[in-house]
C-alpha cells in the first residue's frame, strides 16, 4: 500500500505532462496498472476472483 503523502502527490497536476503516474484507485500501485480497469493486476485479480469485476471470470482450458 503507497503512503497517503504518495498517493496526494499523484493527484495534483504535474508541471509537465510526462510525469503523469497512473496509480491504483484501490491501493495506490503504480506498477502493474491496468488502464481498463484503473486497477493494480493484485487489486484486479481480488476482485476477478470475488466477481465484482463485471465481464471479467476466470478462464479454464
């Protein structure tokens, strides 16, 4: 989980635009973020796995 001081940083509008961070609106990841969902891949997978992800199930072959 990323401090709160991390996260209020991410949200205020950076001085250039590279320096956008997509974080997760859950936990506050930065890596493995998952645009489509705004989701961590382990906050994604939490929640696949729940069902609250509408769409999403896991697969079987």
């Amino acid at each position: 989980m990323a401090k709160k001081s991390v996260i209020a940083r991410s949200l205020k509008k950076p001085k250039f635009s590279t320096r956008i961070v997509n974080r997760c609106f859950k936990c506050g990841r930065k890596h493995g973020y998952m645009r489509d969902f705004d989701l961590c891949r382990i906050c994604f997978r939490e929640l696949a796995n729940e069902g609250k992800i509408p769409g999403v199930r896991k697969s079987s072959w």
